[in-house]
C-alpha cells in the first residue's frame, strides 16, 4: 500500500506560503510547513523533501506524469527505510 501519492506531490508542489515540507507521520504522509516541525505532535515525523528539493529548475510545475512518478519514487525510498 503506497503511502506518499501524487496528490501529496501536488500539494507540496502548490504550496506557496511559509517553508512547505513532505512528511511521514504515523504511516501517513501530510505538506507540513517547516516551522511546525518543532512541535511536540510531529515528534517522531519523517521529513521526505521540501518543495524546494523537488521543484524542477525553472520553476515550471510537472506534468501530472511527472508527479505520479516523482511520488512512486519517494514512496519506495521511504518504503524501504525500515526494511
């Protein structure tokens, strides 16, 4: 069962505001900004990517292709941290 999706991907990819980050809290992925990391409910969380990392150069979003793949991508990196 996949846990990051492309819709996790989008999101992160759409949010403007504050530091936008990709996580993995409890089994299930959520766009966090940054600064909230700091409290006590996201302890234990694992930070993925922040749009930053994942945002194509030039600033162009990705096609819908693009992030389906992107999303598999970091669901099997994160699949396979606890192998």
């Amino acid at each position: 069962m996949e846990t990051i999706r492309a819709e996790h991907v989008a999101r992160l990819l759409r949010t403007e505001d504050g530091d936008p980050v990709l996580i993995v809290r409890e089994g299930r992925a959520e766009v966090v900004d940054a600064a909230r990391l700091d409290d006590p409910r996201y302890r234990g969380a694992l930070r993925v990517a922040s749009r930053g990392d994942i945002m194509p150069s030039g600033g162009q979003e990705p096609t819908r292709e693009e992030t389906e793949a992107l999303a598999r991508r970091l669901d099997s990196a994160v699949s396979h941290l606890g192998g």
